[in-house]
C-alpha cells in the first residue's frame, strides 16, 4: 500500500470529496489558464467596446475570441489562396477577425487607389508589432516598420538619397559586375558538376548573387570570402524563421506558452548582432583611416568608395538625439539586405520557369542581346536599358508573379478612416491583396496569359507606381511604395540577361511539366523550385 491511499473510511470518504494536494506544476498550470481566461475575457469585452457602433467591411462570420482563426487554419487551404475564395463572396474589401487583430484586406485596383492614393496620408501607418518583431526592428527603427512620423521621413529620405537613388545606383555598377560574374560562374561550376553536366537550380543561385550585392552595398567591404558570405547570409535566414508568424501574434494571452519560441529569437537576434558587429567596425575602421591617412593608399579591392552604412553613422533622426546606436546599425543594415534579397531572387525564378516553358521568349531576349551586346563582352545594367523586349520581359513578369502577394501591412494614422464607406479603426491592419488587381479581367487583356508582347509600343501600359492609376502594383503604391523599385527591376533585368546570354535554357528531363503552382516561404516561390537543364553558349570572356 503507498503512502497515499486512504486508510479508514472516513478519509476515503474525505477522499472521495476534496481534491488530492495539487503539484506545484498543477497550481502554475492552473493558474496560467486562470489567466489565460481572464485575459480573454478581458479581450472579448474590449473588442466589443471598441468595435461598437462601427461598420466594418463584410466578411466570414466568426466565434467568439478566436474570430476566423480557425476556419483560415483548418480550411486546408494556403492563405492567399483563402483570400482568392473569400474575395469571391465577400468583395473587393473585407474583413477577418484573426483573434485580437481585425484584418481588412483590399483586393481591386479602385479600393487600392483610395487606400493608398487618395488618402494617402491616412493610411501611410503600419500596425503595431509582436514583442519578437519588435526585437529585430529595434522597437520599429526601420524603414519598413516605422508608424507614419518623423522617424520614418528621416529613415526613408536616408535610405533613398544614401542608398537607392539613380545617381547611387549607378555608382554600385562594380557590386553588381562582381556579383554577376561570380553568379554565372557559380552556375557553369554547379552544372558541370551535376551526375548530366548540365543542372542548375535557379532560386538558390539567384538569392546568392542578389545577396552578394546588396552585402556590398550595405557595408562596402569587398573582401569577403564566400564561406563569410555563405554564413551571414544563413544568419539572416534565421532572422527571416524567427519572426514569422504566430499563434500568439493573434491571441497574445497564449504568449507564455511561447517562452521557448522568445528564448529563440532572443538567440538568434545575438547572433544577426555578433555576424554584423564585426562588419559594422571593420568599415567604421576604414572611413577612420581613410580620414587620417591618404585614400590614394587604399586598395580599390578591399573598401569601396562610398556604402549605406557609411550613410547611417552619422545619420540624425527628428525627434532624437545622437547617430544610431550599434544595435539599430544592425537592424537598419540587415533591413537594406533582407528587403532586396528575396523578393528579387523569387522575381528570377518565376522569370526563368517562364523562359524554360517558352523557347519563343528565350529566343527574342537572346536576339536582343545579340543584336545590343553580342558575345564579346558580358551584358551590364546600361544595355537593360536599352533592350525594349527585356524591360517588357521584367513588367510581365512582376504583374503576373509578384513576388509578395500582399504589400507591407499598413495602418490608418488615426481612428475615423473609411475606405469604400466602411469603417477602418486604426488598429485594424490593412492588407492589399496584389494579384486580384493584376490579373483583374476589367483591367487587363487576357489577364491570366504570360505575354511580354502586351507592353511592347501600341499595347498596354504599366506604370508600377500606380501614380497614373493602379493596374499593377508590385512594389506597392504611395507613400509607402517600395524604395528599393529601380534597383528590384534593374537586379532582375541585368540577372536574366547575364543568364540568357551565358546559357541555353530548357526544361530539366527529371522535372514534372510546369504547372506554375505558388506557395508561401518569406515570399511567393515556385511550389517545385526550379532545377533547368544548362546549355553553356560559346562566349569570348
Ligand atoms: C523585386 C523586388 C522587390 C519587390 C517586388 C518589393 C516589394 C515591396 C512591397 C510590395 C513593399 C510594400 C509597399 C507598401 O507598404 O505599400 C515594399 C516595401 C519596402 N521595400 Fe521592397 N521590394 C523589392 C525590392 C526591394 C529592394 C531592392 C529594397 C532595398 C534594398 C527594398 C526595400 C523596401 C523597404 C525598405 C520597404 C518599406 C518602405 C516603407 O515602409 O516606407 N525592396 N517592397
């Protein structure tokens, strides 16, 4: 008999009516779900405070405290796809209640333009972030995720006269000649080696590449060896993981049971601090020695002249004192690499899959580059130009593939916006759904075709700005339109003309027919990554 079983029936009666002792792990169990339900119905009662009276856009009906969270997990299907669905029923503006955040997704062109056009100023906010967000973005110091103020103004006007205008541009010419010859010869090396000589996976290259770019563009170091690279750039990767989305971003009284998660992300912005650190005060060095000493000194092949960081150390922000601290020159910097990186890499997939599925397509941009470049020297940026079929390649491309499906999360500045005659409170987060307005039947001539021809002269138009209406609008639009859209296109022209030029491009035997499908990783990639068979044309550099 253990010590615990009663003896006499009175204390088994005892027994039988009062609880046994609770475990330590039972009293906090219990007490975390006494908290837990307290804080829920703390939420639900201040949800119908605040959401009284208010005329929200239509959309699925919802349960109590979770809202539509459940029917979007279990619906089986990826979100975007969802929202293609809900679309259907609801409309161009609709809402879903994602625990405690209210969700209003915009999905046609005439919403779009009042949203980001029209009241502009309005909605130029961004929603307030997760606690592990808030971590990386050094409490929303960053372009990206700053609220619509001073901050903001300062951190965007930086970044695009420091970093991403024409004029600067133009001076990264020798980043990108780096990047593209290292490129090309990583895929001649890649495919020789395959088991047929001749395979080649395009995202993982492509990424690679526009990683090494935007690496020198931000720090100006032009010495890194490629395993450094390779290990930053997996770093970042572990960034990207670790603030991805979470239960507990939509019911926050779930949070402690994300500890472990916290501790995680805790490791690895350590991490993206210790890998960066060293860049940061390796250039600081060299802009020190530069001032001290002669630059004529300097080797061309170690410093370049001029890199975002150099922009950001002596940077000051309205509204506050002193440059940026270490930790915020890490999240601005990794910000200026992470916003090109993928997005670009995505965009050259979708571009090559098309290329591969089309011999015509390859045929013309080869003709194109023939007729500007030829074969004696490599493609660069001045010839994209140039090349009417290759810019009209890059718009199909970006209408047909964004490579984000939604833009940036935006926020009303302040309560008593409305948009399409519905209300949207300022802590409702506003989604715009891209593709609906890119491949809208009432905008576009055959919207779901891939064909290049459509922007050539006599046929449509497409101002990515959407400032002269919106019918494409992969970088966004307004206020908030994407800083980074000269140098996106010019990466992706330059990289596929650098690829049609060194190869011949043709679907991979091993491969199942293209079907074009999409998935979400941080951005909108090819559901089966594309491996292309590789043909090296005779080239005299
Ligand atoms: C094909 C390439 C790219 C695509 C498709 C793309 C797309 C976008 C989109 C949709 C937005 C959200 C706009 C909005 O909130 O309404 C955005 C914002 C942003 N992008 Fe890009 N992007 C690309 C390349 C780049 C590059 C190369 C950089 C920088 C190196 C960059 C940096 C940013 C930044 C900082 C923002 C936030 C702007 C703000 O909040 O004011 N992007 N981008």
């Amino acid at each position: 008999m253990s010590m615990q079983q009663p003896t006499t029936m009175a204390e088994a009666a005892a027994a039988a009516t009062s609880p046994p002792p609770l475990s330590l792990l039972q009293l906090a169990f219990t007490a975390a779900m006494a908290t837990a339900a307290l804080a829920m119905a703390v939420a639900v009662a201040r949800y119908n405070r605040r959401y009284r009276g208010l005329r929200l856009p239509p959309g699925p009906p919802g349960w109590p405290i979770v809202g539509n969270l459940f029917q979007v997990a279990f619906s089986g299907k990826l979100f975007i796809h969802y929202i293609r669905d809900l679309r259907k029923e609801y409309g161009p503006i609709l809402t879903l209640r994602m625990g405690e955040r209210t969700l209003v997704i915009i999905s046609s062109a005439e919403v779009a333009h009042e949203a980001l056009i029209e009241k502009g100023q309005e909605f130029a906010s961004r929603p307030r972030e997760n606690t592990t967000r808030n971590i990386f973005s050094s409490n929303k110091f960053t372009v990206n995720s700053a609220v619509h103020g001073a901050e903001w103004r300062s951190l965007r006007r930086n970044m695009v006269s420091g970093m991403l205008s024409t004029s600067r541009l133009r001076e990264f010419g020798h980043a990108r000649r780096r990047a593209m010859d290292r490129f090309v010869s990583r895929m001649r090396a890649e495919a020789a080696e395959s088991r047929d000589g001749a395979s080649v996976w395009v995202l993982r290259n492509a990424r690679f590449a526009v990683f090494c770019i935007l690496l020198d563009m931000t720090f100006g170091l032009l010495d890194l060896g490629e395993d450094h690279i390779v290990h930053v750039d997996a770093v970042m990767k572990r960034v990207l993981l670790a603030v991805g989305v979470r239960m507990d971003d939509y019911l926050p009284f779930l949070r402690p049971f994300f500890w472990r998660h916290q501790r995680r992300a805790l490791a690895v912005r350590r991490e993206q601090v210790d890998t960066l650190m060293p860049l940061i005060n390796r250039r600081r060095a060299i802009l020190r020695d530069r001032s001290s000493s002669s630059s004529s000194l300097e080797d061309p092949n170690v410093a370049a002249p001029f890199s975002y960081l150099d922009s950001l150390l002596e940077l000051r922000v309205e509204g506050r004192d002193g440059v940026p601290s270490d930790d915020e020159l890490v999240t601005l910097c990794a910000e200026l690499i992470n916003g090109g990186t993928d997005t670009t890499a995505t965009a050259i997939e979708w571009g090559m899959a098309r290329i591969v599925d089309n011999p015509s397509i390859q045929a013309r941009l080869h003709e194109e580059i023939m007729e500007k470049v030829g074969e004696a020297r490599p493609v660069d940026d001045r010839d994209t130009d140039a090349m009417p079929y290759l810019q009209a390649f890059v718009k199909e491309l970006l209408r047909k593939h964004p490579p984000t499906y939604f833009s940036l999360t935006h926020a009303a500045v302040r309560d008593g916006s409305k948009l399409a005659g519905y209300d949207v409170p300022a802590d409702a987060n506003l989604d715009i759904f891209l593709p609906t307005i890119s491949e809208d039947p009432k905008l576009w001539e055959r919207p779901t075709e891939f064909d290049p021809e459509r922007f050539l002269s006599g046929g449509e138009a497409a101002d990515m700005t959407g400032s002269a209406g919106i019918r494409m609008i992969p970088f966004g639009a307004g206020r908030r339109i994407c800083p980074g859209l000269a140098m996106g296109t010019t990466h992706i022209a330059l990289m596929v003309a650098r690829m049609v030029q060194a190869f011949e491009w043709s679907a991979h035997p091993s491969q199942p027919k293209m079907d074009f499908k999409d998935k979400v990783e941080f951005t909108v990639v090819m559901d089966t990554p594309l491996l292309a068979a590789v043909k090296p044309r005779s080239l005299s550099f």
